[in-house]
C-alpha cells in the first residue's frame, strides 16, 4: 500500500468531503466499507478495460468516446484509491459479469458486448452508496446512455433479422410444443406423434418463411412510398420562383410556410444554376424492417432449428410420459435461452424476460395438453 502522509491526508479530505456532501455527521470507515471499496476497484478496473479493449477496434470518433469512457472509470477508481489511502496489495477477482464482458471486448466487437456493458452500468451500486460522489452517480448514468447510443446503430440494423428469428425460433418451440403435447395426450402411438411433429416442422417453417418474406417486402414498399422522390426535380428551373408550388411539397413535411417559401427559392436557385437537388435515400427505418430474403431464411431456418427441439425425445424412440417430459425440460432451455438473449440485446436483465418466455411457451403446451387428455386418453 502507499502509506504515504499525502495519501493519507487525500483520503481525510475525501472521506470529509464525501461526509459534507452528504450531510452527515463525518464518520470512521468501517472494515466492510473498506472490503466494498475494494471491490469497487476492481470493477471499475475491468470496466475500464473493456471500454479500451473495445476503442482498439473502432477508429475516429466512437474510439475517441470509448477512451473517454476508460478514462472516467479511472477516475473512479482513483476516488476509491483515495479512500483507502492506497492501493490494496491484494484485490479482490471484479463480478463475474464484468469479467464475461471483458473477455467477450476482447475477441468480440459486438452489439452482445455493447448491451453487456450499457447493463453494467445500469446497475451502478453508487446510488445506494454514501461514500460515492454526485458527480460519480451522475457519471454511471450518462455512461449508460452513452454505451446505449454507441449499440444504437448495431441493433437498428440488427433488429429486422433479430426480430424475424426470435420469432421464428419461438413459434417452432411453442407451436411444436403444443402440437405433440396435445397428440401425445391423446394416446395414440410414438409414430403417429413423431410424423405429426415433422410435418407441423415443415409446415411452419414453409410458412414462417414466406410469411417473413412478404410481410417485410410490403413494409419495405411501404416505406419507399413515403420516402421524398426525384419526380419532379428535371422541371425544377420551369418553376415560377415567385409563385410556385415546390413549398408545398416541404410544407408537407413539417415546415412552415416562411421556412418553406425560402427553402424552396433556395432549390429553385440552385437548380437554375445546374445544381439538381440530391436524392433523399431511405433512412434508419429502412435498417429497422430489414431486408426481406434475410429476414425469411432465418424465419425459416429459427422456426425449424426451434420446432425440432420438441420432437427430439420421439426421434431418439422414446415414449408416453418420459417423451413428453424430455420435450419439456429441452424447449424450456430453448425458451429460456431465446427470453435472455433478447434482454441481452435490448440492455435489461435477461432474468425476466427468460421467465417470460417460459410462462408463455409452458402456458399454450398446457393448454393443447389439457385437450388432448379431454378428447383422448390419458399417457401410459
């Protein structure tokens, strides 16, 4: 430790100016604040490191913001320093959590590690800590939405795929789940359940498939309809630039009249000139849909990756109760995985929506199950 008089003097001054801002009663450290203080260290150490392991494979302005981030957390970490006086010799391991993101930063430059890092400092202990400063409260929030701002662009274009396999992969769990609970239930013979859950397989990936495809196409059209077009920017000089009808166009898109009367000279001018006013490109709404072929084949290829799961224990020749029990216990990983994966991404805890995803599933196979017993006969 450096026990110097200089470090044990800052740590006097911070431990009565963290007291002062707080309005207490200036207080002794007890030995669990020095052990919290300790761990905070090491936390805010590997926060730091994975803001520079990230910066290493960006360049220009988002590097520039992943540093900055690095060294914010440094700062904290110093404050922490401070208070003890020192350096520990020895720091405790940083959070599980922190460690995983970590070693993803360093292999991987991905929204997954992007999300991660927004939820670390969403759940900054600093709020519920007298020993922390405003300034280091205010720090971890602006630091959240920084790290949101950063993914932003990442999941935009990630979430026309990501929603079309999230869905796909879900309904081939649930849907297939219901359909050989429910033929199970009623008693009838291994194969009879095994072929009727590879043909719901077929038929829905078949269908999710070229659901997608349609669906996302028609919204893409959708858009491109609304999107400013080119018409009629080769009649642009012919206009009487007094008394012309290209403000109405920007009035049409929010402007007022004097703002479009002038942007509408502005045009007219340049195109006088030779100058012929740029073609607006399809914006982020675009990124969000999606491309329509991508988001059908992985719709086809989740649903059937996600429909198979409940058919597996009547491929590998099992039966009755022990079969149905196995389709359940695989498609509530399944389920539980999917439900994380997606409060992964969007930067909350994945806890919740797991059970979400569980309780829906389990829900509809009771269901089908609850009526494959009423119009059959129970399982041997």
């Amino acid at each position: 430790m450096r026990g110097s008089a200089t470090s044990c003097g800052a740590a006097a001054n911070i431990v009565e100016r963290v007291n002062d801002t707080e309005n207490q009663t200036p207080s002794v450290p007890t030995a669990a604040d020095r052990r919290r203080w300790a761990q905070y260290i090491a936390d805010e150490r590997a926060e730091a490191a994975v803001y520079r392991r990230l910066a290493r494979k960006r360049a220009g302005e988002e590097r520039e913001i992943l540093l900055q981030l690095e060294d914010a957390e440094k700062r904290h970490e110093q404050h922490w320093i401070d208070l003890l006086g020192g350096e520990p010799k020895k720091l405790p391991k940083a959070g599980m959590r922190d460690r995983l993101t970590g070693w993803m930063a360093g292999r991987f430059d991905s929204v997954f590690t992007l999300a991660m890092a927004q939820q670390a400092e969403a759940r900054s202990p600093y709020d519920a800590d007298p020993w922390a400063t405003p300034a280091m409260r205010a720090d971890e929030k602006i630091h959240h939405e920084v790290v949101r701002g950063l993914a932003a662009k990442s999941r935009r274009k990630l979430s026309g795929t990501f929603r079309a396999a999230v869905f796909g992969a879900n309904d081939g769990l649930v849907s297939n789940l219901a359909l050989v609970m429910g033929i199970g239930a009623t008693g009838v013979a291994p194969q009879f359940v095994l072929f009727s859950g590879v043909a719901g397989l077929l038929a829905g990936a078949l269908s999710m498939g070229a659901g997608e495809y349609v669906s996302v196409r028609s919204q893409r059209e959708l858009l491109e309809a609304t999107e400013p077009s080119d018409f009629a920017h080769a009649n642009l000089p012919d206009l009487d630039i007094d008394a012309n009808e290209l403000a109405l166009v920007y009035r049409t898109r929010g402007m007022a009249g004097e703002e479009a009367m002038e942007r509408a000279r502005r045009v007219i001018a340049e195109a006088n000139g030779g100058r012929m006013p740029q073609r607006t490109a399809a914006g982020d709404a675009h990124e969000v849909v999606g491309g329509a072929l991508r988001a059908a084949v992985s719709s086809f290829l989740l649903f059937a990756s996600g429909a198979i799961i409940p058919v597996l224990p009547w491929i590998f020749g099992m039966s009755g109760i022990v079969a149905v029990v196995v389709a359940l216990v695989l498609v509530g990983i399944a389920l539980s995985v999917t439900g994380a994966l997606v409060g992964l991404l969007s930067g909350a805890s994945p806890i919740p929506r797991a059970l979400r995803q569980l309780a829906i599933g389990f829900g509809a196979a009771a269901v089908t199950y609850g009526l494959g017993l009423i119009f059959g006969v129970e399982l041997g």
